[in-house]
C-alpha cells in the first residue's frame, strides 16, 4: 500500500471550507477511484494561517496514476479547493506502508 501526502494552509474559515469540500466532493471521487483505501485530512496550528494535511492511501503507483494522471509527483488540487487555500504545495509525497495496525 502507498500513503500519499500533500500541504496545504488555510485560515480558520479557508480550514472549514476545505474540510466541506473534503468530504462532499473529493472522497466520493476518490471512493471511485480503483485501488483508493482510505484518507485522513488533518489540521495543525492556530490562526491565522492553519496547516492542512491530506493523507491518502492506495493499493499502488499504478492505482495512484489513475487518479494523478502521469506526473504522480504533482499534487490535483481543483479550483474549487484553491480557492479556500492561502498557499499548497505543488508536489507530494510518497511513502510505502509496511506494517498496517488496526483496532
């Protein structure tokens, strides 16, 4: 399995936004998506500017490439979403998962 992740940074308001956008319009793509497993979205820091976290995760590079298009490396970020973003990264990361551990 891959963790993919990726930055971004909000205001309060900019971090409601995202979260909105988050769960009613990226995770039912996502959930379309072959090999998609799951995806945290997480927040640190106070105001003014939050940093945002998104961690999802993928049962290969090649599933990932379905969602990514060729450039894996470069972050999907709609203009929807950076619309409510002050600033987000251009690239991500990618991390294989070695060990899994539920409850």
């Amino acid at each position: 399995m891959i963790l993919r992740t990726w930055t971004a940074r909000a205001t309060p308001e900019g971090v409601d936004a995202y979260r909105n956008y988050f769960e009613v319009v990226l995770l039912p793509e996502l959930r379309r998506r072959p090999g998609f497993r799951g995806a945290y979205l997480v927040a640190e820091g106070d105001e003014p500017v939050r940093t945002l976290s998104t961690l999802t995760f993928w049962e290969s590079m090649a599933s990932i490439r379905g969602f990514a298009g060729e450039d894996v490396d470069a972050s999907v970020v709609e203009p929807e979403a950076q619309a409510v973003l002050v600033a987000f990264d251009r690239t991500v990361t990618h991390r294989e998962v070695l060990t899994e551990a539920g409850p």
